[in-house]
C-alpha cells in the first residue's frame, strides 16, 4: 500500500482513483468505504491498498490476545459489582481494534491511551493488575510509563493528543525511527486539544498516528452529534491522510495500524486512523444504556463480534483443535483468578502518601503540611494510649 | 557585574540555558524571526535554529500539550505566552495534566516545563494584555509561580526555573521589561524561592513582587521623608511562598500591607494576610491590609492609572495601619 499518495489537502472530488480509496471518499451508499481482511463471517478477502500475511501462530495468537482481554474486562466489571472496584470502563466489542492496533506496535514505539485502552496495555505488556489500581481508588495510575511505553491512562478526553504530538516530535528531533501512537474516541474528536494535535503534528511533521475508536457513543451521544462527516475525513482538511477501518476486523486493524505507524516512521509524517468499532458495553458501570439506545442495534453489532469473527476463520482454515481453545479457556480461568486475588489484596495508600510526588524538587508548603497532619494524626494515638491507660475523668 | 534592562536580562538568560542543555527548547508564538512581541526572544532563533527555538501554530493549549509530551521525551521546553490573557486556553492543560502528571506517574516521570508570561498592566494595552493570574496558578498543587521584579532576579530565576525539575509558571513584569538594573552573571544565586529584604525599616511591612516592588520602594522612599520607616519584601516566590522571611519582618515592625495588582478579592493577599496572623498574632499592631486590583474587569487603558495601586493608595494604607 502507498500512504504516500494519499497526502491530502484537496477536496474529496479532486481526488480519484488510488487516492480515493485511500482516504475512503467512496461511498456505498451513505457508509464510507472502510478497509476490511476478514469478513464478520469469518471470510477472508483482499483490499487493494491494504493486505497482511499471518503465520498460523499469529492468528491464534491474536486470538488469544482477545479472548483473554474480554475475559480481564469481564472479570473487572464483576469486581465493580462486588464492591472491589469503584469503576470500571469496560472495552467490550473493542477487542479487534485495542489488539490489531498495539501488535501493530514496536517496543520502541510509544503510546499514548484514554482510559478504556486495557486491550492495548495488554499488547505492551503492562500488568492488568496495574490498570486497576486507578479503578480501585489506590492511586491515580501509577505505573512506570517508559516501563513498556505505554503512558498514564488520561481521563479529560484528548488531552493526551497533543502530550502524543509532543513526545513524536521529540522523537523526530532526536532522529529515532519510532512512532507514537494516540487513542481517542469518536467523542474527543470534538475536542479542541484533538484539532491542536493535529495542527501541530501536521505542521511539525510529527511521527504520530492518530487511533480514533469510533464506538458510535459518546456515554449517550451518538456520533452525529460529534460530525456531519466520517471522523477519518477530517485529516484531509489538515494536510494528512485518514483511512477508515472495520474496527472489529482483527486482522484488517493491524494491517492498517501498521502501515500508518510506517508511515509515520519513513518521515511522512501524522496519520490518522478511524476503527469502525462499538462499545458492546455501557460506557462504565455507572452508565445506563438502556436510557439511549435500542437492543437491536447492539444485537446487530453482536453479529459482528471480533472475536467469534476470528473464531470462525480459525476453524474453517483448521488451524485450531478443541485443545487450542480448551487451553486457552484454561488460562483464561488463570488470569481471572490472578486478577480476583490481585485485586482482593490490593493495599490502599499509606495516609502520608497524600504528600509524596507533588513536587520532584520539593515545595516548602508541601512540607509544612506533611508535618503538621503527622502531628494531627499522631494527637490521636496519644490519646488512644490515655485511654488505654486507664486515665479517663 | 553587567548593565541590563530585565527584557535583555531574559534573552541572556535563555540563551545560557540554550547553550549549556541541549534538551532546552524554546517555543511559542512569535518566538522565532520576531523575537517575540516584547524581544525576549530577540536572535535565539538565528543562533540556535528552528530545531530549537520553535515559532508555534497559535493555539496556546496545544503549545503547553506538546510541551508536556516533549518534557516526556526528556526536553525541558520553556514556553511563552504571549500575553497573560491568552493563557487560558492553555489553562485547562496546565493544570489538568502538567501539574498533576508527576504525582499520578508516582514520580516516575518528571516536567520540567517552564511558562513564561508577560503579566499585569501599565502599558496601555488593550484588553486582555494586562492582567494579573498569579493566585489562580499558586492555587494549583504540583506548579511553582515565581516572579522576578528586577534584572539580576530575571536572570537568575529564569535560570533556576529552567533548571527545576518541577513545571515553572514565571511570571514577567512587562511594565518593567525596559528598567536596568546590575546582573552579576557568574555570582551564585540563592533560592529563588526566598524572599528578600528590599528595603530595611521598622515601622511597617510592605509586602510585593513582579511590578509592585517598585511602586513598593518608591512609597518606603516617600514614607522616610515624613520621617516612616518602612520595610519592604521583594517576595519573588507566589508558591511556595517564603513566610519566615516575611515573618522575621512583621515580627520586628508589627504591621502588614500587601500590595499587588490582581483583584484584591481571593487574591494572594489573602492567603499572605492569614497565614501571617497566624504567625504573627502576638506581634501584629493592626490587622494586616491588602491594596490591589478591583473586583471588576481590567479596566480600559484610560483608566488604568486610577485602577492600578500607586503610590497614593499604598501610603493611603500605611496611614490606616500606623493609625491603629
């Protein structure tokens, strides 16, 4: 495929051929074209711009990637509800896009996530344990971000773009050949901080692909209410090409993922890539669906599912036996059980811990109230020792 | 020991950070050819390339987003706003992500960022280029405010701030970016984070920074001929600020006036005022008064010399505070 070619900046109707498809300005009616390998039947088929050859390890691969990321994410929201988590933000139907996207990955790269982004984490090897800290109030992440590079989980939607534009750009001036990429959802798409990402990366030439999970909601808005125009159309208007992908196409994700991280890498500078997906899900255990949505469209979707569509695939080309998915099934109820006890045993914070890391260099306030709540704190073990003591009036 | 207005105090100073890191980036709206809109900036980019001293798309959150990201990358970006009332777009960033971001990487990550903005009145702006935002950033865990009033500490404290591991808000003077003043470029500096004695006195304290501490020594001078004694503290830091150095003050002339020139309402006299009847209780002759900024909008350039504290409404305060 040639990114290249699809350097934008015209209208749609100037571009033809290659370039149009590239960008997807042809339509099939009033849906954009998005590039698509494995059909939600389970079939495989070309595209003209994209393709990907996958050893038979790859695929059970990347089907265990998802399986085990839906089993975490199902075990998460089951904490939520006993009480162990206090939120919990399912990825749900994500799975294709969260997986495809991060083996598309090196380790050098670097990523940028929202909070939802567990199946990308997976793929960089954070600990899932380490996601649920957050989640479980302990701390507000917490992990070591140059660890695997894989930044903070960002809360206040699109404001980790231009953190992803930043780094990119740093990367460009040292002269690595890396690239970052940077999550966000169909919502922060109207964020202003996202349209800066993109101005800037655009005019700094930044290595950065921009990974947009349309999941068509916003908590309760629908798309429509975010664009009149597919989202991947907006890089046309800052200079960059936008492709739109089947989002629960695992394989068509990862072709794509890596062709725009490519690109970003050969000095072509930003890239913008729209997963075509759907929060199966409610936006976090706090939400209601039910409120905003009909049953018979997420029932649509259902037939869409990334994971049985891969599923389908493997067994019609015969490349996994009941052993395959028994063992992955097993290690499943491990990583369940892992999560389960990690969680359970998680300790909360030191009280002091209020105090630590809000400055690197120190703060004389930091330090004077550090001391003085010591104190308070201490003022009540003194009087636990009266009591104790029997000295009572 | 060198001659220099506080806007070439600035340009020396970057420039040294320039020289001496290579990771020291330089980036903003005008930066580059311009030099900036007040010079600041003036020849860096001819010196040190575009690479470095980096002429900015003009959309402040985005500056400060990348910023971040670049501090991440292990560059320690100095960033200016080109005036103070353009900093809000960038608010949201600044105090959402940079000065939250070390904590929640339980330090593991660090942002050395520094911003630097142009604040307050005096030159006959037009709205918007004259404001005072010091408290809305001192109220902020994780970012330091600090605020140079004269050349040496503009020197200096830019060098500090740069070299600060922690993200910097340093706020400029503009009023003052053409007032000379002796830099001694090999001496070591203090903390900039200490408050200096300005002025020597006995009578009563006057506490200020940025653009204030002149009008400050001006009223310590016009108060010595009707025979006053009053002490100036130059603060130079908003957070953390130096309160045993202002205590040790109103400990030896038992009154406090605190001038600024951002509304007086919420604003940093507040927190000064408090936190030295605290300390101070004992010692306090008068309750400890604030002069600054009106609760209303900066007011057109027209009316700015009436709205701005002078010297008039500083000892119109001393009166009051000598007269309990």
């Amino acid at each position: 495929m040639s990114v290249k070619s699809t350097a934008a900046g015209g209208p749609p109707a100037k571009s033809r051929g290659r370039t149009t498809r590239a960008a997807g300005a042809k339509r099939r009616g009033t849906e954009p074209e998005l590039v698509q390998l494995l059909t939600p039947e389970g079939e495989r088929v070309e595209h003209g711009e994209y393709s990907i050859d996958l050893t038979p390890d790859e695929l059970r691969g990347l089907y265990r990637d998802m399986v085990l990321t839906r089993r975490f994410d199902a075990e998460a929201i089951t904490l939520q509800r006993q009480g162990e988590l206090g939120l919990w933000a399912s990825l749900l139907g994500q799975e294709a896009a969260q997986i495809g996207s991060g083996r598309a990955t090196r380790p050098d790269d670097y990523v940028f996530p929202t909070y939802r982004e567990h199946g990308v984490a997976w793929t960089r090897d954070v600990d899932p344990l380490n996601l649920l800290g957050m989640f479980r109030g302990v701390n507000h992440g917490g992990w070591d971000p140059n660890e695997n590079n894989f930044h903070l989980y960002t809360i206040v939607i699109g404001s980790q773009t231009l953190h992803a534009t930043g780094y990119a750009m740093g990367v460009a001036k040292d002269g690595a050949d890396s690239a970052v990429i940077a999550y966000f959802g169909d919502g922060a798409s109207s964020q202003g901080d996202v349209a800066e990402a993109f101005t800037f990366a655009a005019v700094y030439n930044a290595p950065v692909v921009f990974f947009c999970q349309n999941n068509q909601w916003a908590i309760s808005e629908p798309t429509e209410k975010q664009s009149r125009v597919p989202i991947y159309q907006r890089a046309a208007g800052f200079g960059f090409p936008g492709v739109r992908v089947d989002g629960n196409d695992v394989l068509a994700v990862l072709a794509v993922t890596r062709a725009a991280l490519e690109h970003a890498r050969s000095g072509q500078g930003p890239m913008l890539v729209e997963a075509f997906t759907y929060r199966m899900g409610a936006h976090t255990t706090t939400d209601d669906p039910t409120r905003y949505r009909a049953d018979e469209e997420r029932e649509q979707w259902e037939g869409k599912d990334p994971i049985a569509r891969l599923k389908a695939y493997l067994d019609k080309q015969g490349l996994a036996d009941e052993a395959f998915y028994a063992a992955i099934d097993q290690e499943s109820d491990a990583l369940a059980k892992r999560v389960r006890d990690g969680v359970r045993t998680m300790e909360s914070p030191d009280t002091m811990a209020i105090f630590e890391n809000v400055y690197a260099d120190g703060h004389a306030l930091v330090d004077e109230e550090r001391a003085q709540f010591a104190e308070y704190l201490a003022s009540f073990e003194d009087t636990a020792t009266a009591g104790a003591s029997g000295e009572g009036h | 020991m060198t001659q220099m207005a506080i806007a070439k105090a600035l340009n020396e100073s970057l420039r040294k950070a320039l020289e001496s890191d290579p990771k020291v980036l330089v980036m903003g709206e005008d930066v580059g050819k311009l030099g900036g809109v007040f010079r600041i900036t003036d020849g860096l980019q001819k010196d040190f390339g575009e690479g470095r001293v980096i002429d900015t798309p003009l959309a402040e959150s985005g500056i400060v987003g990348t910023a971040i990201g670049l501090a991440l990358r292990g560059y320690r970006p100095v960033v200016e706003i080109q005036f103070d009332g353009f900093v809000f777009p960038a608010y949201d960033q600044i105090v959402t992500q940079l000065a939250k971001m070390h904590a929640r990487a339980l330090g593991k990550v660090k942002l050395p960022v520094v911003i630097r903005i142009p604040y307050a009145g005096g030159i006959g702006a037009v709205e918007h280029h004259s404001e005072s935002p010091e408290a809305l950033f001192a109220h902020v865990p994780g970012l330091k405010v600090i605020t140079p009033s004269n050349a040496s500490d503009a020197y200096w404290m830019l060098q500090q701030a740069i070299e600060c591991d922690d993200p910097v808000i340093f706020l400029e003077p503009k009023r003052r970016y053409w007032d000379k003043g002796e830099v001694d470029t090999s001496a070591l500096p203090g903390s900039p984070h200490q408050a200096v004695v300005a002025q020597q006195g006995t009578d009563l304290t006057l506490a200020a920074y940025g653009p204030m501490v002149k009008v400050c020594l001006e009223a310590a001078a016009a108060a010595a001929n009707e025979g006053r004694s009053l002490e100036v503290v130059d603060l130079r830091s908003l957070s953390p600020i130096d309160f045993d150095t202002l205590q040790a003050s109103v400990e030896k002339t038992g009154r406090l006036v605190v001038v600024h020139e951002a509304p007086v309402f919420y604003g940093s006299g507040a927190e000064i005022a408090a936190r030295i009847t605290e300390r101070c209780f004992y010692h306090l002759e008068a309750p400890v008064l604030r002069v600054g900024g009106f609760h209303a909008p900066y007011p057109p350039a027209r009316l700015e010399e009436e709205y701005l504290p002078g010297l008039d409404r500083v000892l119109d305060a001393v009166d009051r505070a000598l007269a309990f």
